[in-house]
C-alpha cells in the first residue's frame, strides 16, 4: 500500500523533537491497521530530528518526511499536515505520545460503522519519561452523542477535562469545511466544537491514546505570550488573549453551518456562556493584560482562589 492511496492520514507536527519521536514512531508503524501514511511535518528543528525521521523514512514508504524552511508556529504546522494528506480519514499525532496497537483500527471501524459520528477517540493513559503508566494530565473527555447538533456544540464548548479527542481520528471530508487551527493557544478546543455541529464524538474503550506528560509540553508553559509564540511562531499579546480569541472564533463557527444548524441556536448557547461571570472576568483580566500585563497578574492573584488554578488550566488548554 502506498501513502498516496492511504485511507487513513496520520500527521505529526514537531519541532525539536528527538527526545521521543522515534518511539512514536514505531508505536505507528506497530498498528493492527496498515493502510495509512504519516506525514512528519518537521518545523524547522535544529535536533536530530530530521535525520531520525528520515531514517525511518528510508525503510518505510508510508512514512514522509517534510521540512519548513522556518518555524510557522505549531498551529500552521498541524493544518500543514492535514493539507499534504490525502486519506479519508486524519489523525493528527503528537511526537512524544504513543498509541495502542489496535487504535487505528477500532477507530476506523467505529467511524465507518457509523456514519453519524464526527470523531472517534482512545481511552487515555498517561504515560512519565521513562514511559511508565501515570494518571493522565486532566480528566478525560465523555462522549458526546446527543442527535441534536446545538446540543453537541453545547456539551462541546462545556466540557471539562484536557482536548484529547484532537489526537483522535477525524473525516477529512469534515475537516475541510472547518476552521482548522488558528493562531491562538486553545484553537483546538474551537475545532472540536466544529465538529461537533457535524457528528458526534465517541470514545472507543479499547484503544489506548498514551499521553506523556514532560517538563517541556505546551501545556506546561505558564506564559501566555510564550504559549502564542509556541502556537503562532511569534510572540504576540493579542494572541495571548486566549478566551476572548476562543470566545470570537466560536462565534465565527456559529454561523457557518447553517445547513446544518440554525445560527441562531448555536449564538444563543454562546451567549450564555460568554456572559457568564467567570469568562467576563477572564475576558478583562485579558484586555488589562494587553495595557498592563503587571496590572492584570496583580487582579489575578488577587481574585484567584489557589485550589483553582491547576483544575482550571487544564480545562483550558490543550494536550500538544
């Protein structure tokens, strides 16, 4: 099978990634599922990156090794992927998690045995270093299958834990007519809400979605203008307004789809949560920190209770 007629789109977006992308790497090429390509769209690393991925390259046909000529962001980076892509179905893969060896093909077979769904995704276990079995960063996501596509979209933009249905499989088909990711840390959680309005999400229990928690993630950058940096490739304050970004990208999903869904419905369940106390008191806590950003850290810890802050955050962000 070769990559061009893959039915299914594997794309690993990295930057620097040598610590773990070989491992990844073979928990892919270890899949009960083999009709697929994994495109690596390598931004910009100056690690031995390139050469491990090429390396495997070399020995696999299925396997693309692609280099941006500079750092793009990690937002431009994973729509990269996904646009070299030609299957079916796309899973996005980050470099330092590992998959069970049957995830492809319990993904693909839930997606294909029901054409309602929008997303199919693993059960998660987290995994240390080392690669030892830990509790995973964040709760997990529920799945979310109500037939009415306002529903979803509510229960998406609502739910708590980390974004890990990202790292599951989608339809291309689907993914075309979204937004994709955009330049803002969180984009992903807006995504989701997309495909939301399109079909449902359905956790498959029995394969496994191993996510390894390190120092270095994107989830564990404190700095909002650090994490824009991460997501746009420059550092960027109005970037860094991350759920008044959310908040205006929601809105633009909203009235997208109205084949689909009345806008209409989909601006009411958004209303309600942008006027919500705590998301007006995150959206001015962001304005401020656009004028000053010692004025804003000063409000924030003064109005933050301190068993909020890890819960919270990881209701936020993503799991990149």
């Amino acid at each position: 099978m070769t990559s061009s007629s893959a039915r299914v789109t594997l794309a690993m977006p990295v930057y620097n990634g040598a610590n773990f992308i070989a491992e990844a790497i073979e928990s892919i090429l270890a899949q009960t599922w083999t009709d697929f390509e994994l495109i690596v769209t390598d931004n910009a690393s100056d690690d031995e990156t390139r050469a491990i991925v090429e390396r495997f390259a070399s020995a696999d046909e299925r396997v693309r090794y692609v280099r941006n000529e500079r750092n793009i962001g990690a937002a431009a980076n994973y729509n990269r992927g996904f646009e070299l892509g030609s299957g079916e179905y796309i899973k996005w893969c980050a470099h330092d998690d590992r998959l069970s060896p049957n995830f492809l093909e319990a993904c693909v077979a839930t997606l294909d045995a029901d054409p309602s769904l929008a997303v199919a995704f693993a059960s998660t276990t987290g995994i240390d270093l080392e690669g030892n079995e830990i509790p995973p960063t964040g709760l997990e996501t529920q799945s979310i299958l109500s037939d009415d596509p306002a529903q979803r979209f509510r229960e998406a933009i609502t739910m708590s834990g980390t974004c890990f249905p990202i790292f599951g499989v989608f339809r291309r088909d689907q993914l075309e007519r979204s937004t994709l990711h955009r330049s803002y840390y969180g984009s992903d959680r807006a995504l989701l809400a997309e495909m939301a309005i399109f079909g449902g999400y359905k956790r498959v229990e029995e394969a496994i979605f191993y996510n390894r928690e390190h120092p270095v993630r994107s989830i564990n950058i404190d700095d909002k203008v650090a994490r824009s940096k991460w997501q746009n490739g420059q550092a960027s304050r109005l970037a860094a307004a991350e759920h008044i970004n959310l908040a205006r990208h929601l809105f633009e999903i909203a009235g997208r789809h109205g084949d689909i869904v009345s806008p209409g419905r989909l601006r009411r369940v958004l209303w309600a949560r942008s006027l919500h106390p705590r998301e007006l008191g995150r959206y001015g806590l962001e304005l401020t920190s656009m004028v000053s950003p010692k004025l804003a850290v000063g409000l924030k810890t003064a109005f933050s209770r301190p068993h909020q802050g890890s819960s919270n955050r990881q209701q936020e962000t993503a799991s990149h």
